[in-house]
C-alpha cells in the first residue's frame, strides 16, 4: 500500500510540476474568464456619451430622431457641415450624418462602432415606414397595438409538485459543455497515461520498478497519479476562472452603473445572471455527476490506454489498438446532438446507462431532469465497468510490458489473457 | 567448511501458451558466492531470473530464499540488474535513486543516507541534481549499478552485466561486485558470453533449451570434464608419441599430450623424464566453453 502511495506521488509531482501543465492551468482559465467577461465588457463600452450632428436642407426626417440613452443629436445647417467636413478632426461631434432626399452618409473621423449604425439605421427605417404608412392612409395607432411579443415561460413540475422555472437553452448549454468537457478529459488523460506507459516501456526502467511492485501497483499508481493531476487542473480552472472573473469585474465593469436595475447592489452582475439562467437546474447534482463521470470514466477508459501502451513499443504502432477502444467515446460524441433533440428517448436512455458511453451522454442528459434510479444505474454499472476494464487491462499489461521488439497482433493479445500471473 | 545454500530452485516449469521457457530447471546457489547462469540466448536465463524477482510466477515446482518459500518480503533482500535497463529521462539522479530506493522498501531517511554513501563512493555526488538525460552512457550505468545495490540486499542478479558498460566502467563495477562478495553477498551472473565469467565465478549452471543441464562449483565441473591433456614444454624438439601418450599438437618444443587411459600422470612423467630435460609440465584445463559445447553435444 505504501509503495503504490510512491508511485501515486511521483506521478502526479512529475506532471504537475511540467512547464506545459502549469501554463495550461492559467491560461485556460484566464481565457474562460475572458469569455465571460468580454460580452459585459464590450456592452459596456458602447454606453459612452456621442454627440452626433445632422446636416438636411429641408427637414423631413431630421427632426423627427430622437436622442437615446447615450446618443445624442443636434440639427446643423449646410455651413457648419462643410466645415465639419473639411476638418473632421477638430469638430466638436462624433460623428455627421449627412441627407439629401433619401439618400444616408455618415462622416466620421474614425469608424463607428456597428450598434451605432444599426441604430440610426432603425431610427431613419421606422421614421421613413410610418411616413409611407400615413401616405397609403393607414392608421398606424392600429399598427403600433396590434404588435405582439410571445415569450412562453417554460416550468418543471417535480414529484413533490414544486414547480420551478426551466431554461431549454440553458439546459442545452450546460449538458453540451459538460458532455464534451468529459469527452476531452478522457482523451487528454487516457493518453497521457499511455504515453507514461510507453515511456516507461521505452526507457526500459519499467523491469526495475516491477521487480520491487507488482505490475498492477505500477499500473494503478500511474492511473490515479493522472486522475489526481486531472482533478487539480480542473478544480484550478474554476477556482481561478472564479478569481478571475470576479476582479476583472472589479477593475473593468463601473459596478453602479450596470447593476442599478438589481435590487441587491453588492451582487456579482455575472453571478446574478448566471443564478438568474441556471434556476430551475439542479447544480449540484449535475456538479457531484460531472466529478463521478469523470473520474469512473477516465478510470475505465485509462486502464485501457495503459493496457495499449504496453503492448507497442513506440507511440506510434498505438493507432491499431487505440481507435477501437475511442469508437466507443467517439460515437457518444456524435450522438450528443440527437440526444439533446430527445433526452428522454430510448437512445438516450441505453446511451447513458451502458457504461462505454455513459460517462458523456450521462453528463448531456443530467441538465433536463433524469430519474434518480437511472442515475444510480449507470453510475453502478459504470463502476462494474471500470473493475472489468482493469482486470482484463492489467492482464496485458502485466506480460506487455516485458516485451519488446515484437509486433503485437490482437491473437496475441488474446493469448495474453489466458496467461498465469 | 560447507556453505549455507540461499537460493534454491527446484523443478521449477513456466510456460507461456505453447511455449515452454522453463523445464525443471534446477540450481542451489551458495551463500557469498559468484553463481553464473550461462547459456545461450533463449535459454530461459531471462524468465528464470524473473521468478527469482517475483516479476513472474513459476507454473510448477519451488522456489526457496533463506530457508523459507519465495515471498513479497524477499524483494527488499534482492537487488536486479535486468539486461533491459533504463531510467526515467527527465527525473534527477538524486531523485529517481531515492524513488527506486523506497520502492524497495527503504525509508527516506535510510535511503538518503546510502545513496550518498554510494555516491562519495563512486564519485559521482555532483550528478546529484542531473537529468538522467544529460548523462551520458556510461554514468547512466554508474545510476544503475547503485540502484541495484542501494538497499544492500542479500542476493544480487545481474542479467548480462558487462554488455553495454565500457571497459573503464565495467573494471569499476567488477571491483565493486567482488567487494560485495566479500562482505557477504551472493551474486547471480547471467550471460551469454561464457570466458566473461570463467574467472570471477565460483558456481555455474549451464542452462540450454529451457533445462539445466550443468550445475556445481566450477572447480568440481572442471574436474569432470577432465580431458587429461597437458601442456609439456621441453628443452628438446624430438618428442614422439609412445604407448603412454599421443601428442595432439607440436609447436617448437611446446607439446601439447594426451596421456592414454591405463597410465597414470607420474609414469608418463617419469618416461619423458628420463630422455628429456622438462622445462613445464601443466595440466590442460577446460575452458567453460568447451565443456559448454561438449555437453551440449552429449544431449
């Protein structure tokens, strides 16, 4: 027991102290938070004070703009925009709009930010529809009520009969995330066992240590020295995508002004939104899942790449046997849309409980609502998985790892099986 | 004075599949002696030092370290070199020693303390901080050495230990591996290349198609093979061959002659003696290969 300790330790201190895992640990997050931040952020810029002038010989279309919240307007005569013209850079506007009949021109010193444009855009189409309107004789007050806007507010009714608001998109959102999340953690660290493996294998050390360890304390210890190193990364990434967020939100967004509409001021704006759209959506149970899937899922999928890694001699004769055993991972991929079209469907339902697929599909499922006795079963029968995996792993390890310069085909490796330890 | 036997083999039978590695292999290796194992390549040298190490179980038969039944608790009083050896690339010496160290069941504490220990020994302290990476060859094989010794087991195995050292440090590590001898350590030497080991080991077994076919002390196993050659040297050139002996081969006034069944060694002596003036008379030993050779063709 305190010799796999050993192996766990080093193999986890020997990547987590690599160069590559502690730049990905901080970048990742830093651009997450980037994503997260930058929408707020670009929507806040926008919200500056601009003068804009509007040059029209006679007026039919420039009184009637409004100012909006932060656009404001003022009426020049030709004069003053030829000047303005002549010498953009000194003028005290932001911009010139500039209309002959029904012809648009904006003259500005820099290129105006796209909201701005769309926005004097749908001023002038709406000032110019309602002046057709009225000439066809068309009452527009009849117009203006007969607008409507559905927004149908979707509702969850439990067991218990409490009923909480839900958010399809949302739910799509966080399954499509976590589900591909699991999908790429399984790969990145299924491989990076396998190349520990190969390594091992490679450098010929592999004999020493298994004279002192039995061969599945070795292979055991490197599996959960890699989970280990997973788990950290992952937990890295949201607490300094936390962190993160949180002061870039401090020192970039003026907080006043954007959360006066809330009622509690000293609330995160982007933790409000985000209660605000996961409401309805049980977290934590998709939070604890996300964690058991990963690991159980990672646990039977690594235990293969090791099993892999130890009958090649070289990275690169590992295509043969590493694509049947991604085939599997792969096609829950695919399907993570059709799921998605129908969570609760047959294919879903036998996606999300063989163990091989489960582990993704579970996770894109987990948002709109799974009964807990399907939970639990592919969580169980996950587990059975993973022990089924190992054992029949470890026995091809065990002889793999002690052979060299062989060409492996899968007769042998069947043969493998049948050896005694 | 008889020695204690340490390592016991007996009838020992592992198969993989169809094919057979080991077949009733036997040896009894002395304690604080140099035992070699030879044979050529294929003859389950390998798979039966392997089972010695619990990397691989045996399908029949015993195995016995110290009087009690090869188990778990037996890995920390053997040391392996294995042919196949390496080390982590990217660790640092001082590191990956201390780790392989713990595994076999060293603590920290002790495992430092041997390691510079060995280290001051070989002079090799200030790789302490090295990748393995920047080392070269040679010094890897320096690493080796002490992380094969470190944990000052009871029996050590070397499996091919000259291939691949260079000479220099093939002296050092044949100086260091007698030095253990003496201290009370027992040796097991695998090899192929029979003349490497002639000098250095006390017991051999010759191993040939997955099956003992020779074992003992070497004096002994020598002595049977007796050919009853000598290599007599002369102060005349006319030697001829009589009824006591034949000569086999002549060069100059240095013969080299079998002495006929019937006769025995001081009548021979006495005959030659009488006509000639002997400047040598010395008795032809075989070499291990040849009786390696001679009792494979005896099979």
């Amino acid at each position: 027991m305190n010799k796999i300790f050993l192996i766990i330790k080093r193999e986890y201190l020997v990547r987590v102290k690599k160069k590559s895992f502690i730049i990905m640990t901080i970048l990742a997050p830093i651009l997450m938070a980037g994503l997260i931040i930058a929408p707020v952020l670009i929507a806040n810029q926008d919200q500056q004070n601009r003068l804009i002038a509007i040059n029209e010989e006679t007026p039919r279309y420039s009184n009637k703009i409004n100012d909006t919240e932060f656009t404001h307007f003022t009426i020049i005569n030709q004069d003053e925009a030829d000047e303005i013209k002549n010498n953009i850079l000194e003028a005290p506007y932001y911009a010139l709009l500039d209309i002959k009949d029904t012809s648009f021109t904006i003259y500005s010193s820099q290129q105006i930010s796209l909201n701005l444009r769309r926005e004097i855009e749908n001023q002038l189409e709406i000032i110019i529809e309602r002046d057709k309107l009225k000439q066809a004789g068309i009452d527009i007050e009849i117009i203006e009520s007969s607008k409507t806007n559905i927004n149908i507010e979707t509702k969850i009714i439990d067991i218990e009969g409490k009923t909480t608001s839900s958010n399809t998109e949302v739910s799509i959102g966080i399954g499509f995330i976590t589900g591909i999340l699991i999908y790429m953690f399984i790969f990145m660290y299924g491989t990076m066992v396998m190349r520990g493996v190969i390594e091992e294998k490679t450098n010929r050390i592999v004999e020493i240590i298994i004279s002192s360890v039995k061969p599945f304390q070795l292979m055991m210890g490197k599996i959960i020295g890699v989970a280990l190193v997973g788990l950290t990364q992952f937990i890295l990434w949201i607490l300094l995508t936390i962190l993160i967020s949180f002061f870039a939100e401090l020192i970039l967004i003026d907080a006043s002004e954007i959360t006066t509409s809330t009622d509690n001021i000293n609330q995160s704006v982007i933790l409000n939104e985000f209660t605000k759209l996961t409401g309805g959506i049980d977290l934590i149970t998709i939070f604890i899942s996300f964690i058991f899937f990963f690991l159980f899922g990672y646990l039977l999928y690594s235990s293969l790449f090791a099993a892999v890694g130890s009958a090649v001699d070289a990275e690169a004769d590992t295509q043969q046997f590493v694509l049947p055993i991604t085939i599997p991972l792969i096609l829950a991929f695919i399907f993570i849309q059709p799921v998605m079209d129908n969570p609760d469907g047959t294919l879903a339902f036998w996606l999300s409980i063989i163990p091989l697929t489960s582990p993704v599909i579970m996770m894109v499922r987990l948002p709109f609502g799974v009964e807990s006795w399907e939970l639990l079963l592919s969580m169980i029968l996950l587990i059975i998985g993973f022990i089924l995996t190992t054992y029949l792993a470890a026995k091809i390890y065990r002889t793999g790892i002690l052979m060299y310069g062989k060409k492996i085909s899968y007769k042998e490796l069947w043969k493998w099986l049948s050896y005694k330890g | 004075m008889k020695k204690n036997i340490l390592l016991t083999v007996e009838d020992v039978v592992k198969k993989y599949g169809d094919y057979t590695a080991l077949n009733k292999v036997n040896i009894s290796v002395p304690e604080s002696s140099i035992y070699g194992l030879l044979g050529p390549n294929g003859a389950g040298k390998t798979t039966l030092m392997r089972i010695i190490n619990q990397i691989t179980a045996p399908d029949q038969g015993k195995v016995t370290f110290n009087g009690e039944k090869l188990n778990k608790n037996h890995i920390k009083d053997i040391g392996y070199l294995p042919e196949e050896r390496g080390l982590y690339k990217k660790m640092k010496v001082g590191e990956q020693v201390l780790y392989l160290a713990q595994l076999k069941g060293m603590s920290y504490n002790e495992a430092i303390e041997k390691l510079k220990f060995w280290f001051e020994k070989l002079e090799i302290t200030h790789w302490w901080s090295k990748r393995v990476e920047e080392l070269s060859k040679g010094m890897a094989q320096k690493i080796q050495f002490v992380v094969t010794v470190i944990h000052k087991p009871k029996l050590l195995i070397f499996d091919e230990p000259f291939s691949g050292f260079d000479p220099i440090n093939a002296a050092i590590i044949r100086k260091e591996i007698l030095q253990l001898r003496d201290n009370g350590t027992t040796i097991i030497f695998s090899t192929h290349r029979m003349e490497s080991v002639e000098e250095i080991c006390d017991h051999i077994a010759l191993i040939n198609n997955s099956k003992t076919i020779l074992e003992g002390p070497i004096d002994k196993i020598k002595d049977d093979f007796q050919s009853n050659t000598y290599e007599v040297i002369l102060k005349e050139k006319n030697l001829v061959s009589s009824q006591e002996f034949d000569i086999l081969s002549k060069n100059e006034n240095n013969y080299k002659i079998k002495i006929n069944d019937n006769f025995k060694l001081n009548q021979t002596i006495d005959i030659i003696n009488k006509n000639f003036n002997i400047i040598s008379f010395k008795k032809e030993t075989p070499s291990v290969e040849d009786i390696f050779i001679k009792s494979i063709n005896n099979e």
